[in-house]
C-alpha cells in the first residue's frame, strides 16, 4: 500500500464563493502526484457546489482545467460539505489552483480549508506475525541469523588475528585528529533563510503586519516585501511590492496589482529592530480593496553593499471582506 502525505494547507474566513473562487493554490517541488481536499462550512446548501483544479505548466501560460471536474450537491439544510480530486500529475514548477464555485447565497459567511497531499512512492511492508516464520521455513544454512561458523560469500566482521574487533576500530578511528589547519574555521558562516509562516489580507481593511527575528539589517540597503500569484511573474507584474531604501528615496508601495502605484505612501516597510531583524510593514485600506481573493507567495528580500538574501518567504492569503466601504 502507498503511504500518502500531508504537503499543506491553506485556509480562508468567511469568503465569497458565490462565484468560482481560488480556494488554495500549491506549487510542485519535483514529480510526483498530488490530491487535494477541500472542506467548506458555512455555507448555503440546497444546491450543487463545483469544485475544479486547474494547472499551470511551470508555473506560466494557460491554466488548464483538469476534468472531470466534480460536482457537490447539497442538500437543504446541509451547511459543512468536502470534496476530494482525484490523483494528478505534476512537473517541478507546476502550479495547482483548487476552485470552488457556489451558490447566490455564500456572499460571506463561507469557511475553506484545503489540504495538499503527495503519493510518497513508499511501499509498506508486511508485518508477520509471531513465530510465523517455523524451522520448517527457515535454513540457517543460507539466512540469518549469521554464526561464527558461517562461511562463503556473505562478508562478516570477525576478530582480526590481532584481537581487533569493530568497537576497537571504532575507538581508534576516533582517536584520529582531523587536518584543519588550512581551513579558517572562523571564517566560515552558514546561514539559511527563515521559513516564513502564512500571511492574511482582509480585502478593504487597512494592513499591517509585524515580522520578527530576521536577522541583523544594520548592512542593509533595500529591504523589498513583495507579493506574487507565482514565483514565474516578473517585479514589475506583482500583485504588492513595498521598499525601504537606507537613502529614503524612491521608495514606498511601487507596484499595486501589476502596474506602477499611484501614490508611494499608501504602502511603507518600517524597521522597529536593526539589530533583531524586526520590522512592521502597511499598506492603505484604499490598496487592499483593489486586492483579489486567493492565495498568493511572497517573500522580504534584503540587498547590501555586497550581497542579496531571502530573509523569509511563505504564502499571502487575501480574505474577502464584508463591509466593502473604505472611506
């Protein structure tokens, strides 16, 4: 039997899913195979619910619909439903969106969770059980359990002529002094980016967001916290890209949904803790109401004099709204 396993999952809080709406989104790190299953409450029942997947090829192009598509249908009264698709194969860098299109009446009190999982390609064994195995069944001539007589091709460990054995190997392997001295230990730093946790977005709410311990920024010249649909999309097509320049020019919210922001100061990156790596990133309830529902990846990139790193990356979720005034 395959043992199957948990990749993610994305969730969403009273969203508008009266129309087909993205539901969580999963980008391949390999091939392989992947299910996803999605869970609904709330909801209006009485009528049938879709749930679709769709797949980009490396992450760009047509997103293709996979069929069959399938169709939930709820009875009055039933209010939590789940659906699952079926298997579906994927590329490194394909990415899948999972879709649900429901009824007039689920404009806001709808919750999603949807959950990610990959075919592991390992085979269980099978378990015996005791003293299954009888002498009958068993040769100790040609299997284990290995004697001190045994002979042939099967390579034993013995005790050497001069009373070696693999605890005394062992005892003066480690005895011996690794060569170090052409290697300045002091010099040598490894570092690995922090794994982001997920990010959410309430449409037409005005955002800020508090990110701690990414580190030292004291060297930094540009700190970028940017917001894509997929990793294949350029800077200038980002859904959010906000910069903090060490200069205090040109920087601010420079792109908003795909073309370049009207007003710099509707979005800021504000560092409360240079030394720590904390800072607190806005953006304007004006911004955020021209926002689409879905889920998104983002990352905060950090540029110094002399290098560029990831600092954190993770996915952005923008939850749907009830109330849609902003002003």
């Amino acid at each position: 039997m395959a043992v199957i396993t948990h990749l993610e999952t994305d969730t969403g809080t009273n969203v508008d899913i009266s129309a087909a709406t993205a539901v969580g989104a999963y980008t391949s790190t390999g091939d392989k195979l992947i299910m996803v299953d999605v869970s609904i409450d709330a909801v209006a029942g009485n009528g049938d619910y879709v749930m679709y997947v769709t797949r980009q090829i490396n992450g760009a192009g047509s997103a293709y619909r996979i069929l069959p598509q399938t169709t939930m249908t709820a009875a009055s009264g039933l209010t939590a439903i789940s659906a699952q698709s079926g298997w579906i194969t994927v590329r490194n860098g394909d990415v899948l969106t999972c879709y649900v299109d429901g009824l007039a009446g689920d404009t806001s009190t709808p919750d999603w969770t949807t959950r990610w999982f990959e075919d592991s390609g390992t085979i269980t064994g099978v378990t015996l059980a005791d003293d299954s195995i009888t002498a009958a069944k068993f040769d100790e001539s040609t299997a284990f359990p290995l004697k001190s007589a045994d002979t042939g091709s099967t390579q034993v460990a013995r005790v050497g002529a001069d009373s070696d054995t693999l605890e005394t190997l062992s005892d003066q392997l480690d005895s011996v002094q690794a060569k170090t001295n052409l290697l300045d230990v002091s010099a040598v730093t490894v570092r690995s980016a922090i794994s982001g946790t997920t990010i959410t977005i309430l449409r037409g709410d005005t955002f800020e967001c508090s990110i701690s311990g990414l580190g030292s920024l004291a060297s930094y010249a540009s700190l970028d916290f940017t917001v894509k649909a997929n990793k294949t999309q350029a800077d200038a097509a980002a859904l959010i890209r906000i910069r903090l320049n060490k200069t205090g020019l040109a920087d601010g919210l420079l792109t908003l949904n795909g073309a370049t922001a009207s007003n710099a100061d509707d979005g800021s990156i504000v560092i409360t803790d240079e030394a720590a790596g904390d800072i607190t990133i806005t953006l304007a309830a004006s911004c955020t109401d021209d926002l689409t529902t879905g889920t998104y990846v983002y990352d905060i990139q950090m540029i110094t004099a002399s290098s560029v790193k990831t600092l954190t990356s993770g996915k952005l979720v923008v939850s749907a709204d009830v109330t849609r005034l902003v002003a």
